[in-house]
C-alpha cells in the first residue's frame, strides 16, 4: 500500500481532548491531594498495607516492613512481590525512606 493512501492527521490537537484524558484535576488542591495519595501509596509494606516504620529491601529491590519481610523469609526461598528466587535474603535499609516517611 502506498503512502499516499493513508490518512494523515497534522492537527496535534485532534489527539488530545481534556475531558476524555484518563485523570484531570479540576483545581491545585485536587492535584495536591491526588500527589498525597500517590506518595503514601509508597509508604506502604506490599505485605500488611499498613505505613512502613522500618522499611528495607530485598535484593531484588522491593520495600517491604522489617518486620513483614522477616516473618516470610525464613518459610520462603522466593520474592513475595515477584514469586521469583531470591539470590540471597539479605534486607537492605531503606534510611532515606525512613526520613520521608
């Protein structure tokens, strides 16, 4: 097929409506608190949900509580996040997330 025979759109606009985009926020304290949410989502231990105190990784680099991650490892050979072996079970402090928090 030619190239001629396609159709082609110089309008970037055409691309991009508003109203149709997955998430918009109507003010900027609506985007503050969507960014709030997305940062406390981080804080979170993927294992009890609950804000994290002592967070370290293993290491194939997920964050998990301490005291969480401890409790599965010595059951479990395997990453829970990723079901994958783990080359080691060493857990990695997570300081900079422990300030952020």
């Amino acid at each position: 097929m030619a190239a001629a025979e396609h159709d082609v759109i110089d309008d970037d606009e055409s691309f991009y409506d508003p109203a149709n985009s997955p998430k918009t926020f109507r003010s900027d304290d609506e985007w503050d608190d969507w960014a709030e949410i997305e940062k406390h989502d981080s804080f979170n231990c993927p294992l009890t949900l609950s804000r994290m105190a002592d967070p370290v990784s293993t290491v194939d680099g997920h964050t998990y509580e301490r005291t969480a991650i401890e409790e599965w490892l010595p059951d479990h050979d395997t990453s829970p996040m990723t079901g994958m072996d783990l080359e080691a079970k060493t857990l990695i402090p997570k300081n900079a997330l422990r300030q952020a928090i």
